[in-house]
C-alpha cells in the first residue's frame, strides 16, 4: 500500500511540474520577462576561479538587476554535488527546489537527462539563441557525443591546449611524438593533475586519441571492448611515469596546484581548457610573461559548456531571461576578454552584424594566446560522455594505485 501511496505521489508530482512547463511555455517572451520582475536566481556552478566568479558576481549581476531587476545569488557547487541533491529531491517528489540554473556539460548532462532532472526543452523560447547561435552545428546539438535535445542553451566554448614557458623551453613540440620525446629528456619537468580533476582527464583523452587511433570507433562499444581499447594509453602513461614530477610517486591533486608548479618554475609545462588562460594569468601577474600556448597537430579536444534549469527550479522564467542575457552579443564580448575571463564565444559569427564582428575581431587576445584559425584548424571532437567516467575509474586502479 506504501509503494502505492508513493507511486501515486510522484505521478502526481511529475503531472504538475509538466503542466507548469506547458504553462511557461504558452507565454509570450514578454510575459516571461514581466514575471521575473524582483526574482532571485540561485546559479550553481563551478567556483574555483576568481576570474568567473567575478564577473557573475559582477558584470552579469549588476546587468540583470539594472535591466530585469533580477538578483543573481551565485552558489559554488561542483556537478556531483548539485546532481546528488536533484536526485534526492526527484526521489522524494519535492516539486519546487532551489536551484534555478546549472552550469552542466559532458557526462554531467548525460546523468541529468538519464534521470529526468531537467527542465526542457526550453532553447527556441530564448530570443537571443534564436537570433545569434548556429542552430544546425554538432557543437550546439551535441554534448559530449550526446544529444541536448533543446534542454541545454550553450554558454561558451572550450578547447585544450598546452602552455610553455618559452624562455625554457626553445621549441614547443608540435606532434604528440615530440611531446613524448619532450617529457622523457626533461625528466621532471611535466606532469598533469590527478584524475577525476577535469583538464587532466582531458590531456589523458588525448593520450586514448593518439595510442588508439581515433575516436570514432568509441561511439559503438561495449564497455569491455571499450576498456580494451585504452589499455595502449594506460600503458604510455605508466611508461611516463617515472618522468613526471617526483617521478609520479604523487601527483598535484588538481588542476590550481599544477598551475603553482609552472608558476613557480618547478614544471615548465601546464594544460588549460581555455585559450586565453595564458594571456589571462600572464595579466595578473600569475604566469612568466614568456608563457605561450601551443596545441598538436593531430589535434586538441573542444567543446561547447551549457547551461540548464533543473525540473523543480522555483524561478523558470527568471533562469530563461538569465540564460537569454547571458547569450547577448554583450555578455559574449565581455567574457571573451582575457583579463575578466577568456572564455570564447558561442556565437555564429555570420548572424552577427559587421560592427559587432569587427568588435570581436578588434579584442587583444594577447600574444600568447593561439589564433582562432589555428585552434579551429586543429579542433577534434570529444570522446562520449557516458566513457569519461570508465577512464577516469581505470586511470585510479592502474596508474595512481
């Protein structure tokens, strides 16, 4: 009778929050901005960078409370984290929750979606997506190899890259054979943070592209095979081993503490998802100024970050109009710039407008930062989600031990 009573409960919790979305959808756009009016919007995202913080806490802030008059409470929290405490609150039938917008990509949204944590699909009632952003690319389509099925609205891209120190190192490598070569007659000098940490997981997926051949092939596996598969790239980073930092015997816990060590000249090597990172440390006085990025000529991951609205977030319509400023052409320049953060645009250049694509073009990127046409010549696709957390597991049993 118990699990009766608890089935009809949820039943009854899921036909009121698809009733409500039905509702939401049914307003015009400006009807939803006219509901907002006075809302706060709880944004849980990543807050291990100052940069970031900042300029939510900021320049996205104080904008929406000009414009909208909507507060912006930004709550750092980690996806494991903010996905834990959807679940619980999906389990128990709480309808209405506290977290109004995520900041989600990767096997993050995969786990999201498996489990109906979403609310969606909300991205063709956003008037600046409509507007600006490339409807039929894979970058907006696809996260991770999965598909965002409109329940996902892009807010930035990535793409990883390597960072120098050039008055170290003469020449950067430029293949993934040179790498390698480098590491080994500069014992000490390289390493990468230890796993799950997010840009090292990233340098080990280049690792599975080049020992493996690709990364097609993955799309069709079954999780032994796919195992079976990587074992080459397991055994070259035991293979390199005793030529990282300390010889391997420890790895820097995250990706901050490698980025103390090349700061400090103890590696001379660091990694970033952001192309700009350099240029953006460099500008704070945190990276020599001789730093520079390079990428390898079989090519480095990108790919595109989101945002999205939990199934039970208390203020819909104030997280849309948030996500919809957060795509204006204004917000996107903003980010851009190394100094506030570096993050790159999300926007079709071509639906842009000959001022605002020559104010793009016109943003000082810094001399350490690569060009776009040189990121985009040598841009590889991600790995699928659902295998990210398989290398991670098998990275922990073989290699940190």
């Amino acid at each position: 009778m118990k699990k009766i009573i608890m089935i009809i409960f949820l039943l009854a919790v899921l036909l009121s929050t698809t009733a409500a979305a039905d509702e939401i959808f049914e307003k015009s756009w400006d009807e939803i901005v006219e509901s907002t009016e006075g809302k706060t919007v709880n944004f849980y995202m990543f807050g291990g960078d100052r940069r970031i913080n900042n300029w939510i806490d900021t320049f996205v802030a104080e904008n929406l409370k000009k414009e909208y008059n909507i507060d912006v409470h930004r709550v750092p929290m980690g996806p494991d984290d903010y996905l834990n405490k959807l679940l619980g609150e999906k389990q128990i039938g709480r309808s209405t929750g506290t977290i109004d917008l995520l900041w989600i990509n990767g096997e993050n949204f995969k786990i999201a979606m498996d489990n109906e944590l979403l609310f969606g699909p909300f991205v063709e009632k956003i008037p600046n997506f409509n507007k600006y952003i490339n409807k039929d690319s894979d970058d907006i389509n696809y996260d991770f190899g999965y598909p965002t099925q409109g329940y996902e609205a892009p807010y930035g891209k990535a793409q990883f890259n390597f960072i120098y120190d050039s008055s170290k190192i003469e020449e950067a490598p430029v293949n993934f054979n040179q790498l390698t070569e480098w590491i080994k007659n500069n014992p000490g000098k390289f390493t990468y943070a230890a796993l799950p940490d997010f840009t090292s997981s990233a340098f080990v997926r280049h690792v599975i592209y080049n020992t493996s051949g690709g990364h097609e092939k993955f799309y069709n596996l079954e999780e032994e095979q796919f195992i079976e598969e990587i074992q080459p790239a397991i055994e070259y980073l035991a293979d390199i081993e005793p030529y990282l930092w300390r010889e391997g015997e420890t790895y820097p816990a995250t990706q901050a503490q490698l980025d103390n060590l090349y700061a400090d000249g103890e590696v001379w090597m660091t990694m970033a998802y952001n192309p700009t990172k350099a240029a953006g440390e460099i500008a704070k006085g945190n990276f020599p100024s001789s730093s520079r990025s390079f990428v390898i000529e079989e090519g480095t991951i990108a790919n595109t970050h989101f945002l999205a609205v939990p199934f039970n977030a208390p203020h819909k319509e104030a997280a849309l109009v948030t996500t919809n400023f957060l795509l204006s052409f204004e917000a996107q320049l903003n980010k851009m710039k190394p100094e506030v953060w570096g993050d790159f645009t999300v926007l079709d250049l071509d639906k842009l407008n000959s001022e605002q694509r020559k104010k793009i073009g016109n943003l000082n990127l810094g001399e350490s930062t690569l060009s776009l046409s040189k990121l985009q010549a040598y841009s590889v696709p991600e790995i699928p989600a659902k295998w990210v957390p398989v290398i991670e597991e098998e990275w922990n049993k073989k290699i940190a031990r």
